[in-house]
C-alpha cells in the first residue's frame, strides 16, 4: 500500500503537470499571437543579446587598456636598459 506522502506527491505532480499544460495551451495561433510562455523566451533571448554585445563592448575595451598598459610597460624597460651605462 501506497503511504499518504507518496499518494500527495504523485498527485501534486499531476496538478502541476495539468497546470503547466493549461496554461501553455495556445489559444489565438490562428490570429499569429505569441503566448505569454514564448512571450517571456522572446524577451529573454533579447536581454541575452543585449548583454552579449555590452559584455563584448567591456572586453574589448578592456583589451585596449591591457594593450596601452603592455606598451608603456616596454617603452619604460626600454628606456631604463639604455639610462644604464653599458658594460664592456
């Protein structure tokens, strides 16, 4: 026999399983409108571009610094080696 939480969960999952499909039913696909569930995904996949591209805009501005900061760091070795007197 079947305990009283295993009967509880497995009804749960089933009003969660009805639910989910209730409320993913398409009720206007003949007038080309979007549900709210491909709605939401819709507005996800935008705010995933649009972070995509400002990360992609920090990177590379980031980069610029790396490389100016690489370039000031040679330029000061190099003028350090030639302030040294040379040895013979």
């Amino acid at each position: 026999m079947l305990s009283s939480g295993t009967v509880l969960a497995r009804l749960f999952a089933a009003a969660c399983l009805i639910t989910g499909l209730v409320a993913c039913e398409k009720t206007n696909t003949a007038a080309g409108e979007k549900g709210p569930a491909e709605k939401a995904g819709q507005q996800l996949d935008q705010a995933a571009s649009r972070a995509g591209e400002e990360l992609n805009k920090a990177a590379e501005v980031a980069g610029k610094g790396l490389q100016q900061l690489g370039q000031k760091i040679q330029n000061e070795a190099e003028q350090a080696q030639q302030a040294q007197p040379k040895k013979e």
